[in-house]
C-alpha cells in the first residue's frame, strides 16, 4: 500500500467516529458465573423453519440453560434475497408453539429483550461500520470495484485454467494495488464498491481447530479477499457473525455443518479483529431412509422438513420436541421416565452425548415418543388439543367429537 489507510478510512467512512472499543464499552463482557454458556440461534426470516434449524436451536438452548448461561434469538436478514414478509414472527411464533424461550434477543416483529441488542442484524449497520473502518485503517481490508462482469470474467478464466483455489485473491485481486488517487477518482464517480477483507493467508499453511463435538479439525488457511461489506453497506454473513458473536458475548457457536467450510475465514476474522475465538460446534443434518435403504439429507420438499408440517399431521409440538430430545441425547428417554411433570427444556442436555454424525428421522420413533407424551396427558387436554386440530384439518370429525364431548 502506498498510501495512509488512516485517510483511506477516512474517505471510505467519513461518518464514523466510535472505535472498536467505544462498541465494547457499550457492550461489556457479560457478568455469568464460571462455565455459564451464552449460545444464540441465528436464522434468517424466511418464514420457514427446518426440522434441522430446530434441532439446533433445541441444542443452543439446552446448552445454555444446563450451565446457568443465557440463549438468545438472532435475526440474521443481511440478505433480502432470502426474507419474506412476516419471516420473523413465523420464526418466533413457531417456538412458542413449542415451548422454547430464549432467555433473551428478538421477541416477536420488532419488539426484542436484552442488553446486548439490536438482536436484528438489519438495524446493526453502524456497529459494523465502525468495526469496517478500523479494519481500513490497520490496513487490513480495501474497497473493491470490480464490476459484476470483471468478476465473472475472472471466474471463467479461473475455471479454464483449472484452478484449485478460485475467488478474488492474489493476482486476480486487482483492486488491492489501487492508489489512493484512484479511490478518489472511482468514489467521486460514484463507482459502486464493495469492502474487501486483505487477506494475508498463505495456502501451504494450515490451520488446526478443535470442534466441540467434532474433535480437531485440520484445513488450509483462507487466501481469499472475501467481501465484508457489500454495495449497498449492509454486511455479509461472515463478517456480522464475527462482530455480533463478539459483541454479544458469545461462548459455543453451535451451528449447522453447512458452515465448517467457512471457518478458515471466521477464525481469520476474528484474529484480525483481534477478538477472542468463541467454541464452535458444528451439527450435522437430519437425514432420512429413501426407498432403498440409502441415507440422504432430510430436504425441504420432504414430509416433516418443515416444522408446519407436523401440526398439519396431527402431532402436537410437545411430541415433536421430545423425539427431537431422543435424537440429541440418548438418555432423554430414561430422564423422561424418572421426570414425568418437568418441561423437556429441564432436561440435563450434555452436548458430548451428541454424536458426530447426522441422526436419522423416523416416524415410527415419532409416534412412540408421541403416544407417551399423550399417555401423560388428562382426558381434557387431549380432547382440546384435538378439537384444535380438527376444527382445522378435519371439519367432519370435528363436528362428531363436539357433538357429545362427555361419549368423546
Ligand atoms: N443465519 C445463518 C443461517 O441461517 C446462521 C448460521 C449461524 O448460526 O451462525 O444459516
């Protein structure tokens, strides 16, 4: 670089004024008692919750809650592509339905609890603002120019070479050796830009990290520029992730396995943020049967993918939440039978009874976990659970079952 990245910072973010610890002491270290574990379960609005994204919330719950620690819900809607309208009461509405709270973050559309919020990573733009231009002014990030096309042409030449390592980096990245001068030429034309991370990553090296329930894991450091901003501000995944766990206080981020190849890139960030590594804990998929006995990703077109699904069938969500309870711990059932009245969040979750591999849904496992959470219901709350449904799903049946509620 031949320039100050401290005028570069300047230019990029003239409105900024807070530093990274002005935002720590906004947000200061959480005050839990030894071993206490603050998780958070970070979906995106999309109006659909997975039996899968389920799981792992019941995972970050009952992690928390087994140490004294603190749960919290997070919207993660930096990409607009993937929300739809009323996404994030679906999601909220959805665990109520099941019995899951979260100690603290997004309590419904708009209305959320805790000190360590905004829980919605929309009204966050600022905080990573500032953590985007401190990293511009230690040199460690640049804007990027390059137009959609460059991009693209850059991908096919890649492809063609048959290169093993493809993305923005080295010398495709050609908007690391801008000159400030011509910075200021492409702003004041109002060039679109993006920020992008200057990696110092060297391919030969690796990286070793121990993974709560997956032991350690070994892979090569990451070399990619990634974008951490995009054109229009708003954050990608990565870099929110590292700023928000951070700030959040986060212990154990206990997510799907569909994230273990970014890590190289989290633990980067997180390094020249200079911020402390969280736990990682990476969850495998549900899986299924198919017709010839093969096991395969529980995906969304699916019968029972989607947690909608299953009132629709007729199964209540207490029963829904204990099979998934069979599936993360395998002395679930045994507590379950020594504890008949506790809610199933009471239950003593030990996150290295897990298993590493994916689990494998069954419905005949449903049913039975289903038939005991019903055998401990009274007549009364069965018959209103019914009638719930099948006001809803079965008009006819419903209209016998009223008719003569004392028969029924
Ligand atoms: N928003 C991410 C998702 O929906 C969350 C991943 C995470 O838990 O960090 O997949």
């Amino acid at each position: 670089m031949n320039y100050d990245c401290k005028v570069l910072a300047n230019l990029l973010f003239p409105d900024v004024t807070e530093t990274i610890e002005d935002l720590e002491k906004r947000y200061p270290e959480r005050d839990l008692k030894e071993g206490a574990r603050v998780t958070r379960f970070a979906p995106s609005p999309t109006g659909y919750l997975h039996i899968g994204a389920f799981y792992t919330a019941l995972v970050n719950l009952l992690t928390a809650n087994a140490t004294g620690g603190v749960s919290y819900l997070r919207i993660e809607d930096t990409d607009k592509k993937r929300e739809v309208t009323d996404g994030v009461s679906a999601i909220v509405d959805g665990f109520k339905d099941f019995g899951v709270a979260f100690t603290e973050g997004v309590t419904g559309f708009g209305t959320e609890s805790g000190n360590y919020g905004p829980y919605t990573q929309s009204l966050r733009a600022g905080i990573y603002h500032v953590v985007a231009k401190a990293l511009v002014e230690q040199g460690l990030a640049y804007p990027c120019f390059c137009s959609a096309e460059a991009l693209e042409a850059i991908r096919e030449k890649q492809e063609n070479g048959g290169a093993l390592i493809r993305g923005y980096f080295g010398k495709w990245a050609k908007c690391r050796e801008l000159t400030l001068e011509d910075i200021e030429k492409n702003l004041a034309e109002g060039k679109p830009w993006v920020l992008r991370l200057r990696s110092e990553g060297d391919e030969e090296k690796k990286i070793i990290f121990d993974d709560v329930i997956r032991g350690k894991i070994e892979m090569p450091e990451n070399i990619i520029d990634e974008v951490l901003l995009k054109s229009d501000g708003i954050p990608t995944y990565h870099f929110a992730h590292a700023i928000d766990d951070h700030l959040m206080g986060t212990t154990h981020v206990i997510r799907g396995e569909e994230w273990l190849p970014s890590l190289a890139k989290h633990l980067q960030l997180f390094r020249y943020l200079g911020f402390k590594t969280p736990k990682y804990m990476h969850i495998a998929q549900i899986m299924r049967l198919d017709e010839n006995g093969n096991k395969k990703k529980l995906s969304k077109r699916d019968m029972g993918a989607n947690l909608d699904d299953y009132a629709k069938m007729g199964y209540c969500a207490e029963a829904v939440a204990e099979y998934v309870l069979t599936l993360l711990n395998s002395n679930f059932e045994e507590w379950r039978a020594a504890n008949t009245t506790l809610p199933y969040t009471d239950f003593p979750f030990n996150i290295k009874k897990m298993s590493a591999s994916g689990c494998l849904f069954d419905f005949q496992k449903l049913n039975d976990v289903s038939k005991n959470v019903l055998s401990r219901m009274s007549a009364e709350e069965v018959y209103a659970k019914y009638t719930a449904w099948a006001s809803e799903y079965d008009a006819e049946m419903n209209a016998l079952i009223i008719a003569n509620p004392d028969y029924a």
